[in-house]
C-alpha cells in the first residue's frame, strides 16, 4: 500500500475505490501506473470545473517534489494536468483550489521561494498569476485556504513552520480581473482589507428598535385637566 486514495460514492454509505489498491482502479495509490506512487501522499485539495473533478496532489519525496493535479470526467479515468508543480519543482503541494470568475484556481505550497497562484480557463493551459508568497515568501509559504467572495479571491496563507505552523500567515483578498496580481496590487489590496475591517470594527451601532413603552402609547387626554 502507499500513495493517496480516492474514494467516490451514489449513496453515502457504500463507497468504491477509484484510485488507489483495488483490482478495478485503474490508477493505482497516488495516482501510480501499475503500482503505486508512494512519493502523492496526499490529496490536499479539490474541486469541480466545467463538468470535470479536479484534485491537488502533495508530494512527498526524500528533497520536496513537484506538486501534481488530477482530473477525471467519470471518475475512473484520470490524466494529469498543468505538468509536475506547473513547471516549478518547489512547488511541492497543492493545497488549495476554487472557482472564481470563470477560473479554476490553485494555490501551492513552495517552502523555498513562497506560495504562488495559478489559474486556467479550460483546463488544460495554467497560468502563474502571483509568485513569491505575494511579496513576503517567509511569511506565506503556503496558501491554505480559498473561497470566492464573488467579485474577489480570498487566500488564507501560512508560513510552514513546522513548530508553529501558520504563526504568520495572512488573509489576502486579492482582485483577479487582471491577468498578473503585482506586488503593488497585492499591496493595495492588503490596505483595503484592513481599513475594511477598521472601518466595520469602529461602526457605531445603529438605534435599537424597541417597541414604545406603555407610558408614550397612552393616548392624550382632550379638553382640560383629567378629573
């Protein structure tokens, strides 16, 4: 045995081996031909695009190794997409995936230069569009999460720190509308997000509608003193 599972279900409760040590995957654990890939630990990451299951592979060798992504149509047919760690060996992980904006989004994990993001509007073609951990590599080594905001990508990063991992991390709400996130861009963002949240943190509260005491609906008396 060795090498990350996937297990599909119709039910909920019977479950089926589609890759990993079963006589009728087709792909053996970690994604392996004929025998298993012990090296695709983990499936970290997944989602659906364009009618298609799409799922980040971590990879775990002796110094790194390339991060992978799957997808399969049927679920039992899979082929690898956007090559081993998108052309960047130190990419070693997937960790996060979304769809956002008409893309399918990946972010990796890379201890050596920072986190980077990746996109593809089909599939097939990836494209880089933030590098380096977003200008801070020690820091965001890793983006951890992801989530559509709608008009925006938010990341939850981490640094990778084995002692305290995530210690560092940052949440970057990030505009995708261009085709490359810059460092100023990431910068810009960051400022936004924060005076967002200073703004919301000092908002005054608005006035409690309370219903009107029993005094004020008492209605008033008409012609002269009450007797």
């Amino acid at each position: 045995m060795g090498g990350a599972h996937v297990y599909r279900t119709l039910d909920g409760v019977v479950w089926d081996v589609v890759v990993g040590d079963d006589p009728g995957a087709l792909r053996k654990g970690g994604f392996g031909v004929g025998a298993n890939d012990p090296q695709n630990t983990s499936v970290f990451a997944s989602a659906v695009f364009a009618g298609r299951l799409y799922v980040g592979i971590k990879h775990q060798g002796g110094a790194g190794g390339p991060a992978e992504v799957w997808r399969t149509a049927n679920g039992l047919t899979w082929e690898q997409t956007g090559g081993d760690g998108f052309g960047d060996l130190a990419n070693e992980g997937i960790d996060a995936m979304a769809v956002h904006a008409g893309r399918l989004y990946a972010g990796t994990i890379n201890d050596a230069n920072g986190a980077e993001l990746w996109s593809t509007a089909d599939g097939t073609t990836w494209s880089r569009d933030a590098a380096g951990g977003f200008g801070a590599p020690a820091d965001n080594r890793r983006v951890r999460s992801m989530v559509s905001t709608g008009p925006r990508l938010a990341l939850g990063m981490g640094n990778g720190n084995s002692s305290n991992d995530d210690s560092r991390g940052q949440i970057l709400l990030v505009s995708t509308s261009l085709p490359a996130l810059s460092a100023a861009g990431v910068a810009i963002a960051l400022v936004l997000l924060l005076v967002a949240g200073s703004a919301a943190l000092g908002q005054p509260r608005p006035p409690s509608r309370t219903s009107p005491s029993a005094e004020s609906r008492r209605p008033a008396a008409r012609g002269g003193s009450p007797a």
